[in-house]
C-alpha cells in the first residue's frame, strides 16, 4: 500500500524536484539549497533513469538488453563525471568513483544481507558467480594499485603516467568487455540466478517500447541538467559545513547518486532474491571500476584534458579493503544479518576516516 | 599420569611462584630474576583465572556462561594491558597485543594444527564457522590498517586521531557484541562444533560453585599483581638482554600471558578436537582484536591518558600477514601436520623480523 | 604432424643455436645479435634441460624421481642466476626471479586456463591441492614482504638485513622440504591429479637411462655457458632498447628462461589435463620463491658475495598481487577462458608498468 503510493507519487515528485532545483540554481539560493534540491532531484532522475534503461532493455531482447543495462547501468554516474571532469575536478571524479565502489560494496551490500538476513536465517546464491565476481574485483583493485605503486615509488613522469593510465584503461574495457561475452553467452547458464534478477527487473517495466525510449531520453537530459547544477555547488557546500571535497565527493554525492540502486537491492533481498541483490550491488561496482573509470580517461581526452588513473593512497585502500571483506563474505554463495553488520561497519569506519582528513 | 601429577602440583606451584615473585620484588633482586620469577608466577596465574573463569561459566547456565568466557577469557592480558597503561608505556600495550593475536593465531593454531596432524591425517572442523571467522578477523585487521593509512598518509591532527581512535573503538565493541549474540542466539546450530568446546571446557570444571567465584577473585588479585611487578622490570630487563621493549611485548609477553591457552588447545587438537582448538586460538585472537584492544582505549581515557588505536606499520603488517595465513589455511574447514608447519614457520620469520628491530 | 616435424628438428636447432651463440660471443658480433643468438639457443638448451631432468627423473623411481623433477625443475633459471650473482648484478637476479614468479602464474597459468577454456567448458582440477598451492605461495609473498617492511620502515643496518634473510632463506627451504616431504609421502594421495602429471611427463621420456644422464649432464654444461655468454650482453643490449634492466630481467629473461614449461603447460591443458598445467605452472613458482631464491642468498655467500633477501617494493607488489589473483582464480579447483584472460590481463599490466620504470 505504502509501496504504491510512493509509486504513484514518483512522477509528480520527479518533476516537482527537478522545477525547484532549476529555480534555485537559476535564482541562486545559495549553496546549501541549491545543493539540497539538486541532490533530491537526482535521486529521482537517477532512479527515473534507471527504470528507463531497464525498459528499453526489455525490448530489445534477452542479449542487447543485457548489454544495455549493464553498459549503461550506472549512466547518471557517468554524467556527473562527465560535468565534472569538463570543470578539471578530477579529484571529485575520483572520490566519487571510490565512494560509488565502495558504497555498492558495503553499503547496498551490507543494507541487503543485513536487513534480508533479519528475515530469513540464511540467504543463498550462485557461488560461481561470487568466485568470478571476486576475480574481477580483484583485476579492479590490481589496475588501480599497480600503476599508483610504480609512480608512487619510481621515478615516472607526467606523461608516461597518463601513458600508462590510458594502456591500463584500455585493458579494463578489454577485460570488461569479455566479462560481458562470457557471462552472456558463453557461460551464461553457468553463472546462475540470472535469470531471476532478469525476470525481477523485466516486472517494472510497464511502459511500452516507445514510451519507454522517450522516458530514457527525458531522464539522460534531467541527470545531465541536474549533474551541472550539482557540480557547482559542491565546493561552497563543502566549504560551508567544513567537509572536504573528498568526503563529499566518497559519501555525500556516492550515495544520492546510487539511491535508487540501493532501495532495488534491498527490495529484493526482502523478497529472499539475493542473488539479484549482490549483482545489483556487486555488478554495479565492477562496472564502474572496469568501464566507468576507465571510460572517464579517454572522455577527459575528449575535453583536451588529462586525467589519469592513478588514485590516492587512501582511495586504494578503502577500494581495497572493500573488496577484501565483501569478497571474503560473498565468496561462499551466502549471507546472514551478521555478515551485513560487518560490511556496514566497514563502510562507517571508512565513513569516519575520510570525514577526518 | 604425568598430567596428573602435573594437576595435583598445580595450587603448590601457583603459590611457590606467586611468594617467589613476591619477594623477589619487595627485596629487589634484580631485574633478570625479577623478570624470570613473575613471568613463571603470571603463567599459573592466568591459568587458574582462566579455569576460574570457565568454571564461574559453567555455573552460569549456557548462554552467560558463554558470554562471561569470550568477554573475560582474556582477561589476563587485560590486567597487563591496563597496568602498561597507567604507566604510560602505550608502545608495549600494542606490541602485547599485536604478540598476543599473532600469537594465537601463528604460535597456537600452528602448534595445534602441527601435534594433532601428526596424530590425524585431516583434521575437520565447522566449514561455516572458519568463514565468519574469517571475515571477522579480516573486520579487526581493517579497524587498525584504514585509520593509521589515513593518519599516516594525510595531515590528521592528534586529536582528530584519538577521536577517529575512539570512534572506530566504539564499532569495533558493537560488532563483537553482534558476533556474541550471532554466534550464541541467532545463528547457534549453524556455527556447529561449539557444544564440543563447551563440553570439554566444561569437563575441568571440578570445583563447587561458591569455590568457582572466590577463585576467580583470588585468580583476578594475582594476576593484578604479578602484572604489575612484571611491568617495573621490562626496560631493565629488555636493556639488559639488548632486546628492544617492541620484542619483548610482543613475543615474551605475549607467549607468558598465553601459556595456558597454548596448552588447552593442543591438547583438544589431541583428542582430535580441532574445531575446539580453533575455537580456542582464533577466537582469542578476535577478542583481544575486537574487544580487548578497543576497550583499552577507553581505559586509558579513565586514567586521564590518550591511548589511540594507531598501530606502528610493522604492527599491521605482522597482525594482516597472520589473519591472511591462518584464514587461508582454516577456511576450507581442515587443517594437516605441514599447514601447522607452515604457521609455525611465519611465526619464525616475524620473531626473527621483529629481534632485529 | 607438426609437432613431429618439431620434435625431429630439436637437436639440429639445439645444436645450431648454440654454435651460433657461441660464434657470435667469440667474434663479438654486436650485444644485439649476441643477445638474440643466446636467447634462442638457451630455449633449446633449457629444454633439454628440461625433458632430461624427467627422464632420469623417471629411471629414479617415483619418490627420488619426483624429488629431483622438484629440485632440479628450474635448473636453468638457478644456472643464469649464478652467473648473475657471480657479475654482483642482484638487481637482475632478483628481477628475473621476480619475473619467473609472476610469468609462471600469470603467463604461464594464463595462457594455459585461456587456452584450454576454449577448447574446454570448465577444466577441473585436485580442490585441495589448489588450497595448499595457496597457502604456500602466500607463505613466499610473506617472507618476501615481511623482511622488506621492516627493513624500509626500522632502522636496521645492512649486516643485520643480511641475517634476517640468511635466516629467512633457511625457513624457506625448511618448508619447501616439508613440502615436498608432505606431497610426495604423508599427503601423496590426498593431493590427487600428481599422478596424470607424472603419466604425462613420463611419456616423453623417450631416452634409455644412460642417455638419460649424459644428456643431463651435457644440457647443464650448454645451459651455463650460454648463460655467461647472454649475462655480458645485458647491460649493452638495455641501453640499446632503452629498457630498464628491469624489465630485461622481469620479462625478457624470464620468458625466455621458461619457454620450454610454457609450451608443456599449454600442450597439457590443450588434452585437458589443466591439474597438471596448474602443477607445471603453480609448482614452478613455488620451487624459484621457497627454493631458488633462497638458495641462492647462501650461493652468494660462496662467491663471497652478500645478496640479501630484500626485494623492491614495486617486485614486491607485482609478486603479491600475482599470487592474489592466481590464488583467487585456481582456489575453487577450476579454470574458464574468461579466468585465463584476467591472469594475461593482470601480466600485461604489470608488463607496461615496468617497461615505463
């Protein structure tokens, strides 16, 4: 009941979200409104977005519609890369590429084992998947810390730096790339509960297909609008309640961005479907390490400008140790609330140290 | 027989050595004998406080008792650790506990699975319960690796650390009383070979109930005592030998508090009671990481002193080499004679690492 | 058909590549030609080396056979190694074992599952033998990285750090004889596939037992000049290419070196024997980081020489994230296309980071 409320009211919100966040960045608000209407307004836009995606893929049958959405399953973060790379803040881009990381890994994660888990006693999925998804975070947190090591501790330059990045980059796509083929078509049985989560997402969609094309546009043009306004007030808000840009980029824009992944991931954990929990979640993390980022590379290229791939210290090791705990609990194909209170803690602990630098 | 003659020699040598040390210090008769005498002293005296300890247990009724036993099973340490601390000496409280846990994990468990491996081919235990050991020990290692990367790396002020310190302390407490309540309530059945513990736990528990109680307070007095005299001798004792104080914590100190944990869990592993064992080793080392060490950080804050959570590096990475050897060896649930080897001999190359210091 | 026509041509172009080697070093035709000509004739001569090891292997009985193939295996790399250490150039030594760790389990073990996973759905192999490989490879990361921690962040003089690593070396043979103690007596038949590989290497040893031992002997003479002979041209033929040396000893010499276990690797796993391939490939590395590497410390001490333990940090990383990859992959006892594609990915990562050292 309450569900199809929020249901019904999800438009009228969106568009009534949007409105005042344009109001306020055009009659400027100042910082902390326009920063808090912007933020309401992507959690819809995001979401709107999301379903959207998920429709079109619908149409357009089993295989491209895999392909769509998880190419473009973290879309709105990748606009709000984009207009941030386009101003040259390329330590938002990435801090909030970690916090969209390590937010999936722990936070959505740790919300769906912990809150699934207070109802049923032990939740289950493909362990194969969980072995491969935790090789691939492992190749994720390889490609980060590797070339950082070397030009933390050899003498690289600048421009082998980015030569190195952009090598490495096109690696990850490659690597992502073959995920793709593997899990869809060469091992798609294989791996598992797909099919659940495919028959789970499929239920939202009750648009039709040109509707559903329409809504995809309209949302694209809303994140984009909306990522501008965004972007502009990050560094008065952050300054304002003396937050870091790297706080704020890990936390505050991490978790408005991936809001609606998060409550859909928790839905279905409800629901005893794990297994499309942690691909939600898990997926969600291997695309933007594997082909966010390093798309990011070549579209700063795009700009004239020049992003690299090399992380600070302490983004690698919250991006690693990330990975570490969520691996080393999914690795055996189950959860219990126990297991989403430990990855909660991480994510506070994390939460609590970068709040501090 | 000779373990019963040992158990009938008990109570005379705890008191022998308890006078012994006594003496030794009020006459002063130098540090080395000094040393010698109330480490000799502190081993029967946190045998008998950890027997005391099960037996009050015992009497408790299963789930208090439980609780009581993981909350108290270290309370020796404790006693040491609070002692350092009124003296300041917060360097050789973490080097005791970075000794104790690598201890429990490299010394014990590698001793344990080594003797009873060449007794028993394979030796099983609770596939399950490894796993969430595991990824709670991973939890531990994380609590102390991500603040000190993040004091170390960025310009965090002292009292940002202790704050950060306190924090992480304070979740650190929560996630082990979750553990408690997961492992004794919700998720009893599950973690399996539990009984087995408590029923040879419960097996030397040969005193009355009142007995149980004052021997745990004369238990507790003791070792309140030893500890002291044995703190006033270690800088003139680690001076004498040219063995650094980060030595002496963590490889004398820790291996004389742990003398009776040692014994107990080799000899289950002969009984082919290696889930026990286990039980014993790792899950001291959770305790002293996830309870033990947090709540001396709040201790020290009642004595007016600031004790963070900081670790040195060569601390965090003895503490994260163990938790990755041991979980790596314990996980698939089994253990053989060469996996004890092979703890024993990372044990080895951080004692050697660590004299060299 | 191919392969016959190969296995005719061997000794013709064993033959000609050494005299080749030979004539070139004499007359000094040049580092580049010199290094080529030694490259291509150590190819065959490690072969050789290779294949006769077997066969006397084989005439020896299973247990000492077995014994000698693990011993003996890496004859060649330990060879170049000497005449590296005995030029006092520990840098490429070290980066050359660094590379045929690394090119083991990545190049090796990758090309292998990649292959085979084409041909092959899943290719299966012993679980429990995956899980000690593990446990021992971490066992190697450990004894590299603990000493090298202590020595970059205390304060210990150079003669110390020689003993730490004269001591860690001893622990490290100590564990690779119990190793092979383990596997080849108390453990042999829980280990399980051992015997497929040794059918197969078996079947190749076409050679009566006299002959066996003469080729041994004349291969070890082949492979120890062309050894010096390529040592000399190192340093010229680097600067010429503009490569470190570096990476001339992580990637150049170690691909070479180990061209011959590549090629058997690739072949077993092409008959979907992937247990023996991940044996070839796993135990190699395992015999240059618990065996060679060690040996070779006390080698220097003969020379009057003092070679220490101590790697760079980035050899180090490139050897650590190796294992945690391979580990990760090979842990569930089974290898896809997709997991032989991540290891070449995570070599090639590490190959363009060194190269722009």
């Amino acid at each position: 009941m309450r569900c199809l409320t929020l249901k019904k009211l999800f438009f009228p919100l969106l568009i009534v979200t949007f409105l005042l966040s344009a109001l306020s960045h055009y009659m400027k608000w100042g910082a902390v409104i326009e920063f808090a209407c912007a933020g309401l307004a992507i959690l819809f836009a995001a979401g709107l977005l999301g379903k959207a995606t998920e429709s079109v893929a619908h149409y357009a049958g089993q295989r491209l519609g895999g392909f769509l959405n998880a190419t473009f399953g973290n879309a709105a973060e990748l606009i709000i890369a984009i207009f941030l790379i386009k101003e040259g803040l390329f330590d938002i881009v990435k801090a909030s590429l970690t916090g969209a990381i390590i937010g999936n890994l722990l936070l959505v994660l740790g919300a769906s084992a912990l809150v699934g888990g207070l109802k049923y006693k032990e939740q289950k999925f493909n362990v194969h998947l969980a072995g491969q998804n935790a090789s691939l975070m492992l190749l994720a947190v390889i490609a980060l810390f590797i070339p950082a090591i070397f030009v933390k501790t050899e003498h690289i330059s600048e421009h082998d730096t980015m030569n190195i990045s952009i090598i490495v980059a096109a690696f990850l796509i490659f690597a992502y790339l073959g995920w793709l083929f593997y899990s869809m078509f060469t091992h798609k049985s294989f791996l598992g509960d797909h099919e659940d989560t495919k028959a789970d997402h499929g239920e939202n969609a009750a648009w039709s297909k040109r509707m559903s094309i329409i809504l995809l546009l309209v949302a694209t043009v809303m994140v984009a609008f909306i990522s501008e306004w965004l972007v502009h007030t990050l560094d008065t808000f952050s300054a304002r309640f003396g937050l870091s840009e790297l706080f704020v980029g890990a936390f505050v824009v991490a978790i408005v961005g991936n809001a609606a992944e998060h409550s859909a991931a928790v839905m279905l954990a409800l629901k005893n479907k794990m297994g499309a929990a942690v691909e939600i979640a898990v997926g969600s993390s291997l695309q933007i390490a594997l082909f966010v980022a390093p798309v990011l590379v070549f579209v700063s290229l795009l700009f004239g400008k020049e992003m690299n791939l090399i992380f600070t210290t302490i983004e690698i090791a919250a991006i690693g140790v990330a990975v570490l705990i969520a691996t080393s609990i999914s690795r055996d194909g189950s959860t219990t609330w126990f297991e989403g209170k430990l990855l909660l803690i991480v994510y506070a602990i994390l939460g609590v140290s970068f709040y501090f630098v």
